[in-house]
C-alpha cells in the first residue's frame, strides 16, 4: 500500500513539474513576447514629433515652476512653419506671413482682437548688490476681468534655488520692478479673436516660444518655427 501511494505521489509531481514547465514557457516565451511586441507597436504608433514632445514637456516649465528658474528648451533649428500654416490656414500662409511673430501681429491687425488675457508673467530680475530677484504674477489682465493678479516675489539662492519673500503692503508690480534690472520676460497669454478662431502663446523677451493657433478646428502648434498642423 505505501508503495502504491508512494508511486501515485512521483507521478502527482511528476505532472505538475510537467505543467509547471509548460506554463513557464506558455508565458514568458509565447505571451509575453506577444504582449511586448503590442505594447511596443502602440508607442511606435503613437509616438508625437520630437518638437511636440518638447513642448509638451517644457512649454509652460518657466511660467509654472515656482519662480519660473527652469531651464529653456533649446531651438531645433527646424523650420516647418510655413508649410504647416499652408496647411492649417492656407488663406493667411497666401499673405506672405513667414515667422509666428508675423501671424501673431497679422491676427491682430487683420481679424482683430476680441480679448486679450495675460494668465502667467515672469520677470527675472539682478539687483546693484549681484543678487538675483524673481516677480511672479498669476491671474487674468483684460478689459473685462476683475480677477486681481497674484503676485509673488523670490529670492535666489547660490544654487538658484527659489525662496519667497512676504510683500510688504505697499509693494506694486511696479516697486517691484525698479528695484533691479531687468534681465528676462515671460508671459503665457490667450487671444480670442473677431472671427472666433483663437490663439495661445508664451512669449519669452518678445519672441514666441511657443504657440497653438486655433483656425475653425484646425490647430497649428509650433515650438520656436518647429510646427506641426492637426485637428
């Protein structure tokens, strides 16, 4: 009787080793190969351009980091902007309109400006005694907001690292800024304009870092003059 149950037991062992090894291999050599080749054709197929993705990371790293201390994307060095605005609005590329710049003041010229609102500024600042200053301002500035601006003020570090400095009760925007040099301007903004279409920009010294301007659905973002048109 042992023996009998003793042989019952290796075969009982020897099956489940048997299925245990046929699983083993079921899953790491069959499925899992399946299921990485998936996943990897999903991000193939989904992968944005090289000029979205650096906007997508760092379009707003200066204007929303605590005092705007991120570092700049570099500029590519491409050029698509103009084939990608005959492609989103064919009827403003046909007016010679060859940098962002020149759309922006084309749009506000041509189809003018329903309303115009700063959401976010950054000015860098260096004081007489070599330290250095950050203004921060939040909220919305047009003719029809009554939102007051959120004003903050840092200090650098020696590793440029941020740390807030409490605003005294009379200090403006304007104090503020009188109180050093100003080395660098930052400003993210929102366009509507008269024919309804619209436009969003970051703005970086008076060169457009970024933008996306809405035609009717058809979407033109650029990064420097690295653009793209989508819907």
């Amino acid at each position: 009787m042992n023996e009998i149950k003793f042989k019952h037991w290796v075969i009982w062992a020897t099956v489940l080793f048997a299925l245990g090894v046929a699983a083993d291999y079921y899953f790491l050599h069959i499925l899992f190969p399946q299921k990485q080749e998936i996943l990897h054709g999903a991000v193939t197929d989904q992968q944005p351009s090289p000029g979205a993705m650096a906007a997508a990371t760092h379009m707003d790293s200066t204007l929303y980091g605590e005092a705007g201390n991120a570092a700049v994307v570099a500029d590519s060095g491409k050029d698509t902007f103009n084939e990608s605005l005959r492609a989103c609005a064919p009827e403003i590329a046909a007016q010679a309109v060859g940098t962002p710049e020149a759309l922006i003041e084309y749009l506000r010229k041509s189809l003018g400006i329903k309303s115009e609102t700063i959401l976010l500024e950054n000015y860098h600042l260096d004081l007489p005694n070599g330290s250095k200053r950050r203004i921060h301002v939040i909220g919305e500035d047009d003719t029809n907001s009554k939102n007051k601006k959120v004003v903050k003020f840092y200090k650098l570090d020696a590793q440029d690292l941020p740390e807030e400095i409490p605003l005294r009760a009379d200090d403006t925007i304007e104090k503020l800024l009188a109180s050093g040099k100003i080395t660098r301007v930052e400003k993210k903004m929102e366009l509507k304009l008269k024919d309804d279409s619209s436009a969003s920009l970051e703005m970086h010294d008076n060169k457009i870092f970024q933008f996306q301007f809405n035609n009717h659905g058809k979407i033109l973002s650029c990064l420097y003059k690295e653009c793209q048109c989508g819907t």
